[in-house]
C-alpha cells in the first residue's frame, strides 16, 4: 500500500464509522469519492500547511494563496470531514459528532457552524459548480495563481444550474478551475441510466467548450497521474472536467455494483463485516 | 404637515446605477454581475468605468447567484442585479443555501419590482419578494422610496459585511429626499410628526403616503408617517415609539400584504403594543398589465387607499 492508499483505507474506516454511529447518511457516494478526495488534499492542492490554535490547520474563509475544494454533492459530507480531520483541520475525535445535535458535523456540510475546511453550504443539489466558478473568478481579480477543484455527483448533473454553469465557464475563460464528475451511475431510485439518462456526459462537457479527461477514480496510480497531468493543463483559457468512473461503495464487498447503500447505514453486523475489510491504517478515532 | 417638494422625477433604479457608479470609484472590491437586463439595471456607467469588474452571466440567474457566493470567497463584494422576480422567487433555494445559510457578503439587487413593472404583466411583477426574503435568517432586506435614497442604500450596503436584499423599480417618481442623505441601515426616517395615526410606508408607496398625509390634514386629521425603507432589521423602537402616541397604524407597500412589511409591523404591535392596523398592499391575487398609475390605482395603492385606510384605523381606536 502507498500512503495515500493507507490514508484513504483509514478514511474509508471513518466514513462507515460515522454513518453507524448515528444511523444515518450516505456512505455509498463517500466510499467511492475516498481516493480522490485523499489524493487531492494529501497531495495534489497547495494549502496553507501554518497551524493555528490547538496545533490545527489555520483555516482562512478567504483561501488567498491556496488551493480550493468545492464539494457539490453535499451528500457524501463523511468522506469530506473524515478527509478534513485526517488533514489536521479539526480533531478526528469530532467525527464521532457526526450528525448528533450541536455538532459542528451537520448531515450536510455548511460554513453555518463553523468548521475549519468548509467554504459553502451544500446539499440542495447543482450549486457547487457555480459557487466554485465564482470562487475561480475572485482569484483571477485577485492575481491568485492558485486552482479551484469542485467535486460533483453524477446524479446531479440532472439539475439544471449546472448546466448554466457549464455553459458559462468555457465562455469566459475560468482555466483556473477543475471539475470532476463522479461517475457512478447511481442515484437514489436507482441507476441513473434508468432514472433519468445522463447519457455521455463528457461528450456534453466537451460540446459546451470544456477540455475533458477521463480517470478510473478508484485507481490511486491513475489518479494521481492524471492530477499532475492537470497541473500542466490549467491556465490555457478552458476550464478542465474530468468524468471520474468510481464504484458507489468502494472497498466494502457487499455496497458494491448497486444503489442500494446511497443513503443507508450499516447495522452492527455489518460494520464489522465492513471494518474487516479496511484496514486500520492511521488508527480509528 | 411638514411640506415636501421635488424639482423632477426619476426611478429608483437610476439611483441603484448612480451609487453602483460611485462604489465603482471608491471601492476596488465591489464586483458587479447582470443576468441579460444591464440597461434596466442603470449598470452602463459601472462597465464602462470598471469593465473588468463587471460579470455578464447571460439569462441563467441560479448560476448567477451561486457564482455572486463564490467570488465572495477571496474578499470580493459581488451585487448580484436582475429583476426582482428572477433575483428571488426563481432563484430563492441558491439564495437561501449558497447565500443566506451559508452567510455570504452578496448583495441580491433586483429592479421592477411590484406592480410598478407596468405593462409586462403578473409574470414579471414579484409581489412576495419582500417576505420570501425577509424570512431568510440573517437576511438584511431594504427597499428604499426615491432615486436620493436609493443610491445612498446602494452606497451604504457595500460597507455592510452580510447578506443584502436591496428593491427598487421602474417608474419615474419624485425625488424628494436629501441628495447627501447618509442611509442607515435599519433606522426608520421620521417623515412627519403627527398624533392621530402612524402611516408606516415603504419603496413607492412613501410617496404616496405624503401625498395621504395632505389629504387627511385638509380633513383635520394629524398624521404621522414613517418611511420603513429597512423592512429587516426592523426598527421596531421607532414603531412603538410612533404607535404609543398615536394609538393606531397603517402600513403601506407595493407588496402582498401577506408576508410583507404589515405583518412585520403586526408581529411588533401583537407582541409589544396591542392597536388597530390597516394594511394597504395587494390583496392576495396577480397584478396583470397596464401603466404603473393604472395598476396602483386599481390595486388599491394609492394616497387615496392610504386616507381611507387611515379613517378606518382610526375608527377602531378605543
């Protein structure tokens, strides 16, 4: 295992942790989303690394100097925080708060609470690309160098504030910003092809001005090429897509190859089953 | 009664333009974004002055509305502009997550709003506006009553750090507030001293409402009205200050009267200060098209909607 594998094995063990603990929450999307999210605040992103009360990472809304993620999907929130502690934002003992009133770990990430790491409120599906377009532009007046990353679900591409975006961001040359679509076929009622056909999404993003990549997101190597790929490609007047085909729970037998764990958590049993699965790399919180 | 006159008359959107305008010189920050409308939004000075800090984002106003949320991100200070109806009821989910809930510096500001709009029709002519917007927590909601006052709002928004729903409109109309007016956020402006009855009136309607103010002293009646030009925060002191003495009220807005600025004001007396109140606003149903004169008269928000409602007000006093 390389690191970033070992990182993403723990997070994984976080993310069925989290959604157990309070029996609620979407562990499907999480588990599929791990590998990117670990390979992108482990390694692709420049973030301010200065650490500020309580030895955590010094959080600044306004992001100058740094790399930014967006996470559309507001849904898959468990992987996010899980990546966000593991990182050094906040205290990994805090996913244990997960969805628990007064947590700063609400179902939904939101910057309402207050924790470190989270720029937007999402959830209500569609608006993550639009919000990070904006966040792109406020760099380039800013004479910011750095990227802006947005991470949607592909069930989600049937709202249409997406594709008002989409078709804003070629037009106006936003090449400081990454989108990634995870492409997982799935949705809640079921597949997306039988919900409400996406049919070829990059061929889409491609027609409305995008430069379009595509990656096997479960695939650390391939990932990780493809990153730095992409840091040779941004600044060259078109934003970058790249449709990430993943597996809607990733690393666990038995929340593979369906829609089922979308939304469900595990009981008892399972997570044991889960766990056994997943080795426990950085230690469990 | 305290005389108010005016040399002309312009819209309240021009005032948006002119203080867009201002900012533009004096604040590097402030970014302007139009969704297709940069002529009814007065926005031409602002772009050719600031070109580089103007954003056109084409007929797709939710997009619109999540990028004004980015571009906060970084320090900017975005005035999302298009018209009322498009800045809130069609976008009102991106304004309330990526905006409201996620407490975003963005300043939603929408023109033709209310009957005013005029000829276009009920499509176009937002009439819950204001109550969609004010339920929002943390929503800051202004709607000022001339060209003076409207710019001076536009100018002062930019240094409030938060959430902004700033509504203006189309018709020419008076322009008879102080030209160096400092607009302060929530703090009613006391428009005349009376003792009989508090006219608490907002955007278009003030006018009106001064207009009223002559009606009824010709009648013998004293009328104190109150210029609501901040529907949220309210400046509730100022309304039970007014109410106290006069023992009765009524408010007047180009708005429903469901959710608008009446029911703020009824909270306020139900809770604090039980007295009558009379709404004048639109009653439950669509405008439809006609000239903005036409359509106030018919929708019962004229001077004289606001004298008879007074009377009535009145009336109720034990």
């Amino acid at each position: 295992m390389t690191e970033l594998q070992s990182i993403a094995s723990q997070v994984r063990r976080d993310i069925l942790r989290m959604v157990h603990g309070c029996q609620s929450g979407h562990p499907g999307g999480s588990l599929g989303c791990a590998d990117l999210l670990v390979a992108l605040y482990f390694q692709q992103m420049k973030i301010n690394n200065r650490k500020g009360k309580g030895g955590y990472l010094s959080f600044n809304m306004d992001g100058k100097g740094e790399d930014l993620f967006y996470l559309s999907n507001g849904h898959i929130s468990p992987v996010f925080y899980s990546v966000l502690a593991r990182r050094g934002y906040f205290d990994v003992t805090e996913l244990a708060t997960f969805r628990k009133l007064n947590s700063r770990l609400q179902g939904h990430p939101t910057t309402h609470e207050h924790l470190p790491g989270i720029r937007i409120a999402s959830g209500s599906l569609g608006q993550g690309l639009s919000v990070a377009i904006g966040s792109a532009l406020s760099k380039k007046l800013n004479g910011d160098k750095t990227l802006v990353y947005c991470l949607m679900g592909d069930g989600e591409q049937q709202e249409g504030q997406v594709w008002e975006a989409v078709q804003f961001a070629p037009n106006n040359n936003v090449d400081n910003l990454v989108a990634f679509v995870d492409v997982n076929g799935q949705q809640i009622d079921g597949s997306t092809k039988k919900v409400n056909d996406n049919r070829d999404l990059g061929a889409k993003y491609k027609a409305f001005g995008w430069r379009v990549l595509h990656v096997d997101g479960n695939n650390m190597d391939e990932l990780t090429t493809l990153l730095r790929k992409i840091k040779r490609l941004v600044g060259k007047g078109q934003p970058i897509a790249v449709m990430m085909k993943t597996e809607m729970g990733q690393g666990v037998d038995f929340m593979m190859h369906s829609h089922k764990w979308h939304g469900v958590a595990p009981n008892d049993a399972q997570l044991e089953q889960a766990l056994s699965q997943l080795e426990e790399t950085l230690g469990d919180y | 009664m305290k005389k108010y006159t005016f040399t002309e008359k312009k819209d309240t959107r021009s005032g948006f333009g002119a203080g867009m305008q201002v900012l533009g010189q004096t604040n590097p920050n402030v970014v302007a974004l139009c969704a297709d409308l940069v002529g009814s939004l007065k926005l031409d000075a602002f772009i050719k002055e600031n070109p580089e800090r103007f954003i056109q984002c084409g007929i797709s106003e939710a997009n619109m509305i999540g990028m004004a949320a980015g571009l906060t991100i970084g320090g900017k200070i975005p005035f999302a502009t298009t018209f009322a109806n498009f800045a809130t009821s069609r976008v009102y989910d991106q304004v309330r997550q990526s905006v409201a809930y996620s407490h975003k510096n963005v300043k939603i500001c929408a023109s033709h709003a209310g009957l005013t709009l005029g000829e276009d029709g009920a499509t176009h002519q937002v009439l819950e506006d204001l109550g969609m917007m004010k339920m929002l927590p943390g929503m800051t909601v202004i709607n000022p009553c001339d060209y003076n006052q409207t710019k001076a709002a536009t100018i002062a928004i930019a240094e409030y750090d938060g959430p902004v729903y700033l509504r203006f409109g189309r018709p020419v109309i008076p322009v008879f507030t102080d030209p160096d007016q400092k607009f302060e956020i929530g703090k009613a402006w006391m428009v005349n001293e009376g003792t009989d009855v508090s006219i608490f009136a907002t955007g278009h309607l003030v006018w009106e409402a001064i207009q009223a103010g002559e009606m009824l002293e010709a009648e013998g009646i004293n009328a104190e009205i109150i210029n609501i030009h901040t529907i949220k925060p309210l400046d509730e002191k100022a309304i039970l200050a007014s109410v106290k003495k006069t023992g009765c009220a009524v408010s007047a807005e180009e708005h429903q009267v469901a959710g608008g600025l009446g029911d703020s004001i009824a909270q306020v007396l139900i809770q604090k200060h039980l007295a009558p109140l009379e709404y004048v606003g639109v009653k439950d149903t669509f405008g439809e098209s006609g000239t903005p004169a036409q359509l106030m008269e018919k929708y019962g928000l004229s001077a004289k909607a606001i004298v008879e409602a007074a009377k009535r007000a009145i009336s109720r006093k034990k």
